[in-house]
C-alpha cells in the first residue's frame, strides 16, 4: 500500500486530479463581514461530499490565493460582497487561473464531472 502511494504522489507531483485531492476545495473570505456566508458554503460543500477547507484568517486574499495555489488545492473559491449580494462565487482552479463568478450550480456541474477517476 505504502508503494502505491509513494507512486502515485510521484507521478502526480503531488498535484492529484480532483477525484482524488486529499482537499478539493478551499474556501476563502475576503473579509470578515464574508465568513458567514463562507462557513453556509463550506456546510454545503460538505454535504455534497466535497473534501473542502475554509481560511478564515485576516490575511489579504492575494495571499490565501497563492498559498492555495502552493498547496496545489483545485478549486479555490472566493467570497467577496459583491458573490455574498449576487449568491455566486468567485472560483479558481489551480494551474488555470480565474473561471469567473459561478453559481453553486454550475460550479457543482463541473465538480461531478471531475469526480471521477480517470477524469482530467
């Protein structure tokens, strides 16, 4: 078993595909007044299924950005006033960049179809 995944972190760089990320999602509050609504989205998340993580620390989202990014984390979604207003998420997948504001919807769509094995 031990080799198996000493294979697997090896061929993947430690950058697995969604399906099998040990964090899938990481959610990130731009400021305080947005934890709310980012905690409702982590319930969601974890619901669904989704192995997921909220950074609710005071740092600049700049940073929780690009620490997420470090930590090669597939999915970060932001929440800003303007996505707590509109019900949408700012979402980003690693290595690819901005996909633009979503609905939890939409975004889900694509989470199914990279929660399968074999799925790029």
């Amino acid at each position: 078993m031990e080799r198996f995944f000493s294979i697997l972190i090896e061929h993947y760089a430690g950058n697995f595909p969604f399906w099998i990320a040990p964090i899938q999602v990481n959610v990130l509050p731009i400021g305080e007044n947005q934890h709310p609504r980012a905690n409702e989205i982590m319930e969601i998340l974890d619901k669904a299924g989704y192995r997921a993580i909220i950074d609710l620390r005071s740092e600049k989202v700049n940073r929780k950005i690009a620490e997420s990014e470090q930590k090669k984390i597939p999915f970060s979604i932001i929440v800003g006033q303007k996505e707590v207003e509109s019900g949408n998420v700012a979402v980003r997948q690693h290595g690819k960049g901005d996909l633009g504001s979503l609905s939890l919807e939409e975004l889900f769509k694509i989470f199914e179809g990279l929660n399968v094995p074999g799925a790029a």
